[in-house]
C-alpha cells in the first residue's frame, strides 16, 4: 500500500485532487498505526483533516475520527480515544451510516473492556448487534456476538454468555467463513471449560478443529490441538490427552513456531509429572526451557535488527520527502510566474495557494525532520543499551542455567535422602510390627500359661482327689466334681475371651459393646438385675488394639460378676463416651454392697487399667457404687 502510495502522491498533488489526497494521508495514518508510530500516524491524519475534511463533518471524516481513537487506544491515551470514538459516532448517526455505528460500538465497548467498566462495554456491543442485526451482516453479528458472550462470562452471567455464544456460531455458519466458524466454536468451548463441562468444551474444541483443518490454518490448529489436549487431560482421557499434545508439538516443529514447540513442551512435561513420570516430565522440561531462552535470545536480536533498520529507513525517508517538496515548491513557483507574465492573474493565485499549502507542509516536515533527527539521537543510544541489554540477558541466561543446575542437583540429592528415609522408615514400621506382633503373642502366651494353665492344674488335683473319695467318701467326690465343672466353664470362659480379642473382625468398638452387653445378659438377667447400656455414636468406627479390647473386656467383666455377687442390686447402667482423645467408661449400680471379698479382683482391675495408660477409680455413694475408667485412645 505504502508503495503504490507513494507512487500516486505527486499525481494526486499535480492534479490538486483534494479528495485523493486526503484519502492517501488517511491511508499513510493507518499505516503508521499499524506499524505502531503513534506520532507520524496523528501527523498524516491531522493533515486529512486540516484539508477542510474536519469541517465537512462526512463519512469520510467519521473514519478519520475513529482511526485517531485506535491511534489513542494503541497509544494508551483512552480518554482522547473515547473521545474520537464518539466524535466518529456523532457523523456516522448524522450521515445514517449504520455500517460504520456498528464498527463504531464495537470498538467503544472494546475500550470500556479496558477501562474495566463491563457493564458499558455490554451496553455498546449490544447496540452494535442491534445494528448488524438491520444490515443483516452475519459475519459481523458473529464477531460482536463472540465479544459479548465473552464479556458476560467474565462477569459470571452464564446463562446469557451462552446465549450469545450459540448466536455467534448460528451466523457463523451463516456466513460460511470459516475462520469466524472456528473462532465461534472455539469461543463455546471456552465457556464450557470455565463451567468446568471439560467433556462438553472439548466436543466443540474438537469442532474448532475440523474447521481449521479445513481452511488448513496451521499457525491455529497448532495450539488449538494443546488446547484440547488441556481440556482431555481435565476430562481424565489421559490417552486423549497425550495425543492432542504430540499432534500439537509435531506441527508446531513443522512450521519451526518456536513459541507453540515452547507452549507444548511445558503442557506435556505439566503431564508427566500430574502422573509422577518424573523422567518424561524432566525431559520434556529441558525442551522447553531451551526453546523459551532461544525466543527470548531472537526476540533480543530482533529488537536491535529493528531499531538499527528505523534509524537507516527513517534517516532516508525523510531526506528523500524534503528533497521532493522543494522540488515541487521550485516547480510551482515557475508556473506561477509563467501564469503573471500570461496575465492569467486567476491561475497565479492559485498556484500561489498550492505554494503557501506545500510550504506549511514544508515547514511541519523541516521540524518533523529535526524532531526525527533527536529521535534518531535517541535510537541511536537505544541502539547501544539494547545491545548492552542483550550482553547482559546472555549473561542472565548463562546464570539462570547455571541455578538451574544447581536447583536439579539439590533436587535429585533431597529426593535420593527422600527415598532412602522412606525406605528406612518402612523398615523401621515392619521391625515394630513385628516387636508388636511378637508381645502380642508373649502376652497370649502369658495368659494362657497363668490363667488358663493354673485352672487346669487345679481341675487335674480336683480330679485325682475325687476318683480317690469316689468310693471311700461320695459326698466329697460330688464336691469336688461340681468344682470341676465350675472351673471347666471358667477355662472355657477365658479361651473364649483370648480368641475373641484376637480375632481382627472384632478390633471396632461396636464389637466390644456386643460383647460387654452378652456378658451382662448372661449373668445379670438371670437375678432379675435390669441392665442399660449407653454408647456415644463416634465411638461406632474406633479402632482398639488387642491388647486395650482385651483387657476392658475383663476389667467390665470382672465388675459386673463383683455386682452380681456382692451389690444386691436392682439395677446397672453402663455408660462409654468420648471425651477429646480419652474413652470414659462408667459402671453404675443401685445396690448396697456388702462388703464381702478379698479385694483381689477389684487389684486386678485397677492393674488393668494401669496397663493401658489409664486409671480405675470406684466411687461408692448413698444410692449405689460407681465403677470409672478412664483409658487414653491412640
């Protein structure tokens, strides 16, 4: 453009085609926009409206406006944007250009999305759609219709970002574009994904790519294969996943991208290491940070390349421009001259205002000139600190790998000592396992050789004495055989005991409840003792090791025998709660003691308590005798 440009313009001025000549400084403006020279762009543009374009009050001036609002909004100047915006906005609804409000309310609402005013850029897009929708321009109401549905999911209304989400692919597809087809379906799929529907965004993702495939946009297609990769690994679809990242990394590779090859090393290494395949990941890892300091390395030579390139192209333009314009000022004044000795007075005045017009752009270009000579100057030392910049990032990288080395070093060091710990800890648990094991068979073993070792001795005298009386004296015989049974029913008692609290099906405290309440039954419902048991719910899924079960079984079974022998009592009421990290056991009866035994079993409850960390306490009172133990819960 610049080019044929530039060829026109002293056709243009020859043929003193105002018109023409503003379109061709319109033209240079954008240029200048696009290519990011804010200055020059308000400098050309300023000159199409100073050609009596900005008292015209035309379509044409509505463009230039609104060209300035993109030079601001580019610049960051957003007060001075809106201002154009609007000032474009006035025109265009004087002269009843619909298509040019549309453009207009687009970019309004797009520099209220900067401003961070939602609301207003809501309100614009929807007066764009409005608009379009009178044109019936489908590809812009899919454009606008992809801004507002973005819009409101930022905003958190879901409902209506759908709905115009769907708007946007129904003209979309209406207007058979397929770059505007990919780009509504690849908007759905961002919704979807913020609704986290991750199997729903993929779908249209997937969608999204058919159609880049189709027009074949590999620069799209490959980071949209990422994409879907993402949405596949959110999704669970591991296989997916890793599929949609390798077609990603291959294309990129093809097309030498070394940003997406970056982009799609970092997603698979972030997968790899989601599923602990440190290898993969690190490997993947090193890929990616190679690729990442080659961009920032090409992006640091490309930023010297390109100010080198401005200062040499600029320093030539402008010479050449000046050069021109003083040859059409010596031009002029020579035909001006011919007009006053022809006597064609009409013609010397205009060619008089020819001069005084090239003359002032003559002037603002000789200042333009010396403006552009200082900011060569500046280039210039630009030119010098960028190349220091990029000496000292080089040296920055150098420094980073060097840490880099250094932190993996310290890295695979702490995760050697991280598994060697975790090794010696588990040898460790199975050592005390198996110290736990072997105390919990001593402790078995201990009880069968007192308990039930010294009953059946016992039953072995009580059965020789007997056979012995069984004709000499029968009465003391049948003495000694009702012993017998007696201390056969206790041994059978105990076993049952020990293999009971061995059993591991019965290590919850519900199991031992049960059993403490058949206990009760068995020995208190037959002296018409009435029995209430209570028991806190959170103790329903405690864990209690053998040897605690086993000896608060024996310790309530030995209070509950002494009450049946001794309390005369009505009534029991066994209570077991949960107080922090402590079970509280109490055993409650309504009698009046007694006060016969030896006292050996009430010992024997009070050791066994103290075996298990706690203590026992008997509390007698007015209305009976209370039995507490407290007992710590691991």
């Amino acid at each position: 453009m610049n080019r044929f440009d530039s060829l026109a313009l002293p056709m243009v001025k020859q043929l003193r085609d105002t018109a023409f000549l503003i379109n061709v400084y319109n033209r240079q403006g954008i240029r200048f926009i696009e290519t990011g020279k804010h200055k020059e762009a308000e400098n050309y543009l300023g000159l199409a409206l100073a050609l009596g374009l900005e008292n015209e009050g035309s379509v044409k001036t509505a463009e230039v406006y609104s060209n300035l609002g993109s030079m601001y909004l580019g610049k960051g100047e957003k007060d001075k944007a809106l201002e154009h915006f609007l000032r474009a906005l006035r025109l265009y609804e004087n002269n009843s250009s619909e298509k040019g409000m549309g453009e207009t309310y687009s970019n309004i609402s797009s520099l209220y999305y900067l401003l961070g005013k939602i609301d207003e850029a809501i309100r614009y897009q929807l007066k764009s759609i409005e608009v379009r929708r009178k044109l019936d321009d489908k590809r812009g109401l899919a454009n606008t219709n992809i801004n507002i549905g973005q819009l409101y999911l930022i905003k958190g209304d879901f409902l209506l970002s759908l709905g115009h989400l769907q708007e946007a692919v129904k003209c979309a597809e209406q207007s058979r574009n397929g770059r505007m087809i990919g780009a509504a379906f690849s908007a759905l799929s961002a919704y979807y994904s913020r609704t986290k529907n991750f199997q729903e965004a993929l779908r249209w993702q997937t969608k999204g790519i058919t159609v880049f495939e189709e027009i074949d946009d590999k620069q799209m297609l490959s980071r949209m294969y990422v994409s879907a990769g993402n949405l596949a690994n959110a999704d669970g679809d591991s296989a997916e996943a890793i599929g949609y990242y390798q077609k990603g990394l291959r294309l990129a590779t093809s097309m030498d991208n070394k940003e997406n090859i970056a982009n799609a090393y970092d997603k698979i290494s972030s997968f790899y290491s989601a599923r602990r395949h440190f290898e993969h990941a690190y490997f993947n890892h090193k890929k990616y940070v190679a690729y990442r300091d080659s961009i920032l390395e090409k992006s640091n030579l490309a930023k010297i390349t390109e100010i080198r390139t401005l200062y040499e192209t600029e320093k030539k333009d402008s010479e050449i421009t000046r050069l021109n314009t003083l040859q059409q000022l010596k031009q002029l004044q020579i035909e001006k001259q011919r007009a006053e000795i022809a006597g064609n007075l009409l013609e010397a005045q205009r060619k008089q205002a020819e001069i005084e017009l090239l003359s002032a752009e003559k002037q603002l270009q000789d200042e333009e000139l010396e403006k552009q000579s200082l900011i060569n100057k500046n280039k210039a030392q630009q030119l010098a600190i960028a190349q220091k910049e990029s000496q000292l990032t080089d040296n920055q990288l150098e420094n980073q790998k060097g840490i880099r080395n250094l932190l993996l070093a310290l890295f695979a060091f702490f995760l050697l000592a991280g598994f060697t710990w975790f090794n010696r800890f588990k040898l460790q648990k199975k050592i005390q396992q198996q110290a736990d094991l072997l105390a919990i068979r001593n402790s078995i073993s201990k009880n069968l050789h007192d308990e039930i070792g010294s009953t059946l001795t016992s039953i072995n005298i009580l059965s020789n004495v007997s056979q012995k009386a069984l004709y000499s004296n029968p009465q003391q015989a049948q003495e000694m055989l009702g012993k017998i049974v007696g201390q056969s029913k206790t041994v059978q008692e105990k076993m049952s005991d020990i293999v009971w609290a061995i059993r591991p099906e019965n290590e919850k405290m519900e199991s031992l409840v049960t059993r403490i309440r058949e206990y009760a039954a068995q020995t208190l419902e037959a002296l018409d003792i009435d029995i209430e048991i209570s028991f806190d719910q959170e103790l329903n899924d405690q864990d209690l090791p053998l040897q605690t079960r086993k000896e608060l079984l024996l310790i309530c079974k030995e209070a509950i025998s002494n009450i049946a022998k001794h309390a005369n009592a009505s009534k029991v009421a066994i209570s077991i709660n949960k107080n922090r990290h402590t079970l509280e056991m109490k055993i409650n009866d309504n009698g009046q003691w007694k006060g016969e035994g030896t006292g050996t079993g009430t010992k024997s409850m009070m050791d066994r308590a103290m075996q298990l960390g706690g203590s026992l306490s008997i509390i007698p009172g007015d209305f009976g005798t209370q039995v507490a133990i407290q007992i710590p819960l691991i």
